[in-house]
C-alpha cells in the first residue's frame, strides 16, 4: 500500500502578498499586481509591465549575511518555506533529519548575476569575474539553501521543466513520500526573473504582452490576451505521509491524491494542437485520485493569456473531461499575479487548497470579451462560493512538459 500524503504547511511570497493569509485575501478581493516594472529601465523595452513582489525584505526572514549569499530567488525560495514550516508547525529538533527532504525549484535561476558578471567579465577581464557566480546562479540553490537553512537533510531536489517547474516538484515530492523515501517534504517553486535579459528575451520569443494597460494584460482566454506578464515569487507546501502527520498531531488541509505528468513530443514552446499530452495528465491525475471528471469541483488553468496555451488548452480539458468540461468551473491565477514561470504551479496548488479550505473558486480577473475557441466556464466577472472536494492544477512548461495535481479534501478512510 502507498502511503497517503496531506498538505499540512503552506507559504507564499507573490506579487499581491509576502504570505499566505495577504495572498489569499488578494485573490478573494480580486486584486492584481500588475505595474510598470521598478527593477531596471524599460525605455527601450516591448515590455513595460510586470507583477513584482512589493515590499520583501529578506532579513525578516533569514540572517543578514546567508541573505547576501543567497539570488532574490532563493531568498523568496527560503522566506516561503520558513513560513510553511511555522504554518506547519514542523519541529525539525523533534525530527529526523534525514526523513526530511526538500524539491523547491526555480526554472531559470538567477539572470540577474549572470548579468551582473558577464558584464563584469567584458569589462574587468575573467579575473573579476565573482567567485560566486556559480554557486548563486544555479538553479538547484533554491533547494541547497532550504535545506541549509532548515537542516533537512533528506533528498534535496531540483525539477527544471520551465512553466511546470513548480508543479512537477510537488508531484516528485509526492512521489518520494509515497515510496518511503521521506516522512516529510518541503516542496514548490522560487522565481525571480524580472530584469533585463529575462524580460528582453521572453518578448523577442513574443510570449508576453506588449499591453500597456494593467486592467487589459494578463487576461486568460480573453479574446483581447496578447501574452503573459513576468510574476515573481515563490510557493512552498509541507508534505507529509498521513501516519507521520497524525503521529505528530499536525492539522491537514488537504490531501494530495494523484499526479499526471506527459510530454507533448511536439514542440519547444507550443503546447501540442489537439490538447492530447495535457489531456492525459489530468486523465492520469483523477485516474489516480479514483475521481470521475464529474466529480472535480475545480480546474486551475496553467492559462497564461498567450493566444495557443489557452486555445490549446482548452480542447485538453475538453479531450479529458468530455461534455463535462462545460460544467466544471476553470479559473486562471495568473488573472492576478502573472506567470510566476517556475514558482507559478506551486501558487497556483496552494490556490487549490485554500479554495478547499474556504470553499471558494476565484474569477478569471480580467476576462471580458469571450473568445468563440474558448468556450468554457472561466468564471468571468465573481466567483463562486461552495463547497470544493476535488480541485486539478494544470501546468504545461516550454519542452512539452504536462503536468496535473489533484487534491481532495481530506477524509478519514
């Protein structure tokens, strides 16, 4: 038998919150975090709008001089965990460490010292190059530096599937509890790509919006979309077997009960046409959650406001879901704080349970003017109210990467 594994700690730094409770309060005032990028000059930039994380102060949440050792996306990486394990109240002095794992994930790492020091390499020499550039820019760092801060001494993960970073890395996480490997995972996604080679070579690609309105940039499965804005941030969940949480009398959330992850074998950044690789994500997520299409009470979009993600996406749910899939409430986060690329499932999973918690699903903010190819319930306008059981989190990366969480309520066998 596998063992079942609960969510019992979440944290989130975001754009429209640097917690979970002012994150999720955001989401149900329908707040948005889009604006004109503070981070550099965008003068001569396609893009001129972002979704930043406001107000982050890293010495609130680590020692001064790890923070100066640590890219802003691993200090957003460790800040969301620090609060998932206080919201969890995991005692680590009462664990085995070695039962203690982490997957926290960036898809990019940081842009920003590479910048940094391939200029100074240009302009200085090799010689001037920092001694820390790799250690700082790598991507597995997120997970290094959680696990150092933390003392989790069990396996240390990095997934990189780009959009599908965040999501694959709870999946993993899942995966490696249900094998036994670990009691306990630290789990999710950390991004912060927001400068100027990240943002010049995400619009020369033309996947973000070159909108100047905040009201009209990110709107997913809106006619009028044109791209996505560049979020920030980070989101971590506990994870745990369901033995070692009641052992230790940890309040549960929710539960995670399947996992699908596919690849398109298709293209490097379009999501295959007929939608058939993210279809058997979900299809292999509910298979293993034992739950019907009918019986999903919510979809959380990966919905980036790109033109093909969101029409190809949308024949996905209906290749999976059938005449059901114009029941099933589907809404996009990103409505409201942006593609988070590496970070953005695990925000997005992290909307999943709360919506469980409070029996809430949020809009599509921004979705007004209906698209003929993407006729689904996006939930344009309010959201609705009522009980959720089972919600999926699509996330569909560049490279073809597809996966779909599933989470339930919890229930006692």
């Amino acid at each position: 038998m596998k063992e079942r594994v609960v969510v019992t700690g979440m944290g989130a730094i975001t754009p429209i919150g640097n917690n979970i409770e002012e994150f999720w309060n955001g989401i149900k005032a329908g707040k948005t975090g889009f604006g004109k990028i503070r981070a550099f000059d965008t003068t001569n930039f396609k893009t001129s709008l972002a979704a930043e994380v406001k107000d982050f102060n890293a010495a609130d949440y680590m020692d001064k001089r790890a923070a100066r050792r640590m890219e802003l996306f691993c200090q957003y990486a460790v800040a969301a965990s620090k609060e998932a394990i206080e919201n969890a109240r995991l005692d680590m002095d009462k664990e085995d460490p070695f039962r203690v794992g982490v997957c926290v994930s960036s898809s990019v790492g940081s842009l920003q010292v590479m910048e940094k020091e391939e200029k100074r390499l240009v302009e200085k020499g090799p010689g001037r190059v920092g001694p820390l550039l790799v250690p700082m820019m790598i991507s597995n760092m997120a997970s290094g530096n959680v696990s150092i801060a933390f003392g989790c001494r069990g396996k240390s993960l990095n997934v990189v599937t780009a959009c599908a970073t965040g999501t694959h890395s709870i999946g993993e996480a899942y995966r490696s509890i249900q094998a036994g490997e670990v009691d306990v995972m630290l789990a999710g996604g950390a991004e912060a790509a927001i400068c100027p080679i990240g943002i010049a070579g995400f619009a020369s690609l033309t996947a973000l919006t070159s909108a100047s309105d905040p009201e009209r940039a990110s709107i997913p499965f809106d006619k009028e979309r044109s791209g996505f804005v560049m979020g920030e941030g980070a989101g971590v969940v506990v994870l745990e077997s369901l033995s070692h949480a009641k052992a230790r009398g940890a309040h549960i959330l929710a539960e995670v009960a399947g996992y699908g992850a596919t690849s398109d074998a298709y293209h490097i950044t379009s999501p295959c046409e007929d939608g058939s690789g993210a279809a058997k994500a979900m299809e292999l997520a509910m298979k293993e959650a034992g739950v019907k299409p009918e019986e999903v009470s919510y979809i959380n979009a990966h919905g980036t406001s790109t033109h093909h993600n969101d029409l190809f996406e949308t024949r996905a749910i209906k290749r999976a879901f059938g005449n059901t899939a114009y029941q099933v409430p589907i809404s996009s986060t990103k409505s409201m704080i942006g593609h988070l690329l590496g970070a953005a499932g695990a925000v997005e999973f992290i909307t999943c349970v709360k919506s469980i918690e409070d029996g809430y699903i949020h809009p599509t903010v921004g979705l007004k003017v209906a698209d003929e190819e993407c006729d689904l319930n996006y939930v344009p306008g309010q959201g609705i109210y009522g009980e959720v059981r089972v919600a999926l989190s699509n996330s569909l990366g560049f490279g073809g990467h597809n996966a779909t969480l599933a989470v339930k309520k919890f229930e006692e066998a």
